[in-house]
C-alpha cells in the first residue's frame, strides 16, 4: 500500500554546477504533472514527464534549480534576440499610437530570454545522461516515502476496520432481547384490548413480523466486506481507487444494519461503526 503523499530532494554537482531535483505529491484523483525547469532542460520535458509518469496517480510538482558557480555563470547579451524584442516594442508602440517615455534599453534587458550564460550554450548529452540517473533516484527515494506513509495509513485501517467487526460482534445478544421486547410489547397490547389470545397464532405472527426486522443477511454481508478489504490491503499499488469501493458497500450495509435495528443498543452500535469507517474514508483519499 503507497500513499499519494510523498517528497523527495537530492543535491549533486555536475561539471562544476550544482543541481537540485525536487519532487512533491499531494492527493488528486489522476495523475497530474507540474514541472518547474531551467531554460537549459525545456527540451527534455517530455522525457522527464514519462519518468514521472510511472508515479501513476497524484499531483505531482517537479523542479530542477540550477546554482552555478559564479565565477562560471557569467551572463552575456544575446544581441539579436534583444534587437528583436526593441524593434517589436517600437512597433507596439506605433499600433497603439502610444506616447510613452518609458526606458525601452530597460524593457528589453528585462526579458529572461535576452541573457544567456557565457559558457553554456546547449545541454550536452553527458549532462542530461546524469542528470537523467539523478532523477530516477529522486523517484525512488519519493517512491520509498509513499511506501512508508502508505504502511502508517495501512495500521490505521488495520485497527479501525478491526474495531468495525469487534463491534458487529456485540450485535447477537441484543437480537434476542429484542424478540423479547418485541413479544412482551405485542402482548400488553393484546391484554389492553382484553382479545382472547391463540398461542399458536400469536407466535406466528411474531414470525412474521420480526422477518421484516430481520438481519442475518447484513451481518453475514458485512463480515464478507470486511473480510475482502483486508484482501485488498495485501494486494499491489492502485488499490485505492477499489478500497473507495469496497468501504461504500460496507457503509451500505450498516446503514441497513441502522434502519432494521428497532433496538437502541443496535442502533448506537451502528453509529459507531459508522464512524470508524468515516475515519477510513477520509484517509483513503490518500491511497494510491
């Protein structure tokens, strides 16, 4: 069991610059992917969303952060991408016949593409081919995050799902009290209308009326849904999705156990089973 939260950092140096990989996932119902790159990296996006890919579901925010040494990160002006960008705002300028004494030199040079750095022009191969193992480090150390926090949520359902069966358990001794009550009540009716009484005939329409109360079926359902989520528990990664399934036809079933009850112990039994698996559902939210 994985949970969708998980982080990962790593820091390294390649060819005298140092590099940082983050990666942080949060809950989503698909697999949703932000990258956050160096200019130098733009290319090799859609190589970096197919590793992350593998991460199958979650929102996902990935970041590289270059921090080059100073002395080799010297910026120079790229001369032909800012004469482009003066002579499109001069245009702009004659469009919208707009009288603006503003410092072009000063909006020019504020645009990121118009400085590049001296002594990397392009991504080489040697780079991105250690760059590329850092990041399925990073992916693995998120990877081993999720497995951890997925095996805390797994005790706590452990325990709650344990508490939900131990509390079905109590159920059987108030049935019988409850036909007790049941024919006892029917009785005092019976003598307040002082109506001669078959005996015969009064059990079997004590029979009959607790068939409609009756709720054997319920609890063998019940025992069987939580059976088959401890099953779905031990099973791979991609089962929240199941669990959220398996949760709802329990939650069907005590809210049945609920309305048959007619007993009160019965029914404070089912609000409490209900709100153990309130507690589940929120947390499976989590599950990947």
């Amino acid at each position: 069991m994985k949970s969708m939260t998980g982080f990962a950092k790593t820091q390294f140096e390649i060819e005298s610059k140092t590099y940082s990989i983050e990666i942080k996932t949060l809950n989503s119902k698909q697999l949703d992917i932000i990258t956050k790159l160096p200019f130098l990296f733009h290319e090799k996006e859609t190589e970096i969303r197919s590793l992350l890919s593998s991460l199958l579901r979650g929102k996902v925010e990935f970041s590289i952060i270059e921090d080059s040494d100073k002395s080799n990160n010297i910026s120079s002006i790229n001369f032909d991408v800012a004469r482009t960008h003066y002579d499109d705002i001069l245009k702009l300028k004659e469009i919208l016949n707009a009288d603006s004494n503003g410092d072009l030199l000063s909006l020019v040079l504020a645009q990121s593409d118009v400085w590049e750095c001296a002594d990397v022009k392009e991504l080489t191969d040697t780079v991105w081919q250690q760059l590329l193992l850092k990041i399925k480090d990073a992916i693995v150390v998120l990877d081993n995050f999720r497995l951890q926090e997925g095996e805390v949520l797994k005790k706590d359902f452990i325990y709650r799902i344990d508490l939900i069966e131990s509390k079905l358990e109590k159920i059987p001794p108030y049935e019988d009290e409850r036909i007790a009550t049941v024919k006892e009540r029917m009785r005092k009716y019976l003598l307040d209308l002082d109506i001669p009484v078959d005996e015969n005939r009064f059990e079997q329409e004590i029979i009959y009326y607790l068939e409609k109360f009756d709720i054997t079926e319920e609890k063998v359902r019940l025992r069987k849904h939580i059976n088959y989520f401890r099953e779905v528990m031990d099973e791979q990664e991609g089962i929240g999705k199941k669990l959220g399934f398996v949760v709802q036809e329990i939650g069907r079933e005590i809210n049945t156990l609920g309305s048959k009850a007619n007993h009160a112990d019965i029914q404070r039994i089912v609000v409490e089973m209900k709100d153990e698996l309130e507690k589940i559902k929120e947390q499976l939210g989590n599950i990947l």
